[in-house]
C-alpha cells in the first residue's frame, strides 16, 4: 500500500511510534530493545526540533524506562493511551499532561469478576503497579523461554508473583530475584485481598489508568466473554485475550485519542502527526493521523488501518527508514 497524492502534500511536524514490534526488536538474548538506527533516527529529529512521543500499551515506568534509553526528552503515552507525560525539561521527572483514568464503578466490577475467578489482577497507576491474587505465571511460559527470568526480560513487564504466593516458592532462586527487582523497580505494590487493594484506592485517591486480568489459555476466551457480558459498550474498553491475560481501559481510551489531546494541547492537530504501529491498539491512531506506518511484520488488521504499510520491519529499523524517506521527500 502507498501513500496517497494527496497525503505526500502533506508536511508533517509531529512522529509517535508503538514500541513493542515497532520501534524496539528482539535481540539475540531474548530482550527487546530499540534498534541503534531507530534511537539515531529519533535523536536527529530531536536535534532538529521534530515533536516526538512514544505510544504505547506498556506502563509508565516501563515506556519512561525506553524514551530515557535513546537519550531524547519526547513526550511518552503509555497504558494505551490513558495517560500522557510530557518532556522533563531539565527537571527530575515528566509531568502529567492529560489522563484518563478507570470509573471506581468499574474497578469495583473488575475486582467482583476476578474474585468470582479466584485469580489475578494488575492495576496500573501513574506510579506503578498494585496487585492482587493468585496466578501461576511459570505454568504460561512460552516456549522457547527457558525461565521466568528470560520472558519478563523479554517483555520488559513485573511479574505479579512474590513471596507468599504458591507459584513464587516454586521458582528458581534466579526467578526469586528477578521478581524481587522488577517489583522495586516498577514501584510494585502487593495486597493481601481483594478488599485491601479496593479500601487503599479509595483512602488514596488512586487513579487506575489500566486494569490486567489473568487466566490461563485454556479458560481466557470464556473469562473475557463473562467480563464483557456484565458491561455496556459504554462503560469501559476491554481488550484481548493476550496469551494469558486480558485488559481494561476507561471508555475512549485509544492511541488517537491521546494523539488528539496532545497535539491539541501543544497548537497543532492530529492531521500533523506521523505515527508507526503493529497491532490491535494502534488501529485507531493509524487511521486517524495524518500518516499512520503500519511496519511489514504487522498483522493485517493494523496493515488495513494504515495509509502506508512499511517494506520493513521492526528488526529492520523500519521506522528509521521511513522517516529518512520522509525527510528525503520533504514531508517531515
């Protein structure tokens, strides 16, 4: 698929990339990790003062975490486009720009249909992750991974496992340490029960931008339709089945909504953004923006979305190459 004519008229001023199977590839030790073409390109359109952000499902920690590895002060939209950060300009941390947080109402559903299915959730605040019961992350492992260790370095997200729980007395002693970091470092924070999680979000006033819900494979499928079926289409966003999980947003959380609320808050509009993806949660900015990449190992729901549909892939540098033939044609 080309660009049409009446898109190469366009010059664009603004560049939002997914992460995962977008801007960041896999290495040869299973992490994912921005290629060194992608990190340069980014940082000459930085130097050349081009608008950047990443944009992704990821969560704040972890999307900070990628935009502080390539060195550019951008904007960063994580949780699927529930929150947006803005550039630390000097200071200590990124401030929040806009969000769209979950309903108590529907926190309160989530918390009745996990407990009804006597597994996990996750809840994804703006300043890590709390968690609450019981899930065997090593019985899902892919195959291919010989570790716990291996795949969440791999997907660069905390396990909700740690001590007390039966599946972390099982893991190895390296699992065991690995779990310990990433709850450090995501600010992960452990609930007893249900109840005590649910009386801590109200006591605090805490603003839930993303809700994960575990189960395994062989069950999801029917978890995610008992979850939708207690909502309208009004009430919430529900996302999946991914793997062994499926996730919550609040209604209208996407990536093109952020697009639009950030560039309308910086004098510009979503018609001015160049914006890269590869999968479900980047359909509606790759439509909606002005011109939406879809990278070649996309799948075709993102390739249809899309005005573009890259020759390259995500290991390739795709969105390097891209822009370069953008600032070529001078469009960017």
């Amino acid at each position: 698929m080309s660009v049409s004519n009446s898109a190469r008229r366009k010059r664009y001023s603004f560049v939002a990339t997914d992460l995962d199977g977008t801007f960041l590839a896999e290495t040869t030790d299973m992490r994912v990790v921005p290629t060194e073409d992608n990190k340069s390109c980014f940082k000459h359109l930085a130097a050349s003062q081009t608008q950047v952000a990443v944009i992704t499902g990821r969560s704040c920690a972890s999307a900070i975490e990628v935009m502080d590895s390539i060195e550019v002060d951008g904007y960063v939209i994580s949780n699927h486009g529930a929150v947006i950060r803005g550039p630390k300009g000097g200071k200590s941390s990124r401030p929040v720009l806009w969000t769209n947080p979950i309903p108590e109402s529907i926190i309160e559903r989530v918390v009745q249909h996990a407990e009804k299915h006597d597994t996990a959730v996750m809840f994804y605040t703006h300043s890590g992750i709390m968690c609450t019961g019981k899930f065997d992350f090593s019985a899902q492992i892919p195959e291919g991974f010989p570790s716990l260790a291996a795949w969440f370095t791999r997907v660069g997200e905390p396990p909700v496992t740690q001590e007390g729980d039966p599946a972390f007395e099982h893991m190895s002693e390296s699992d065991k340490k690995l779990a310990r970091n990433y709850a450090a470092a995501q600010h992960q924070k452990r609930f007893h029960t249900f109840a005590e999680m649910l009386v801590y979000i109200r006591t605090h006033g805490v603003s839930v931008l993303k809700c994960i819900i575990l189960a395994m494979p062989e069950v999801i499928d029917a978890r995610l339709q008992d979850l939708r079926s207690s909502f309208s289409s009004s009430d919430c966003h529900t996302m999946g089945p991914f793997g062994a999980y499926y996730e919550v947003t609040a209604n209208n959380t996407n990536k093109a909504e952020a697009l639009r609320q950030l560039t309308k808050a910086i004098g510009k509009t979503i018609d001015d953004v160049v914006c890269f993806g590869d999968s479900y949660n980047d359909l509606e900015m790759l439509q909606e923006a002005g011109l939406g990449i879809a990278v070649a190992n996309a799948n075709d729901a993102a390739k249809q979305a899309a005005k573009k549909v890259s020759e390259f892939a995500n290991h390739d540098s795709a969105v390097a190459k891209e822009i370069r033939q953008l600032l070529n044609e001078g469009l960017l």
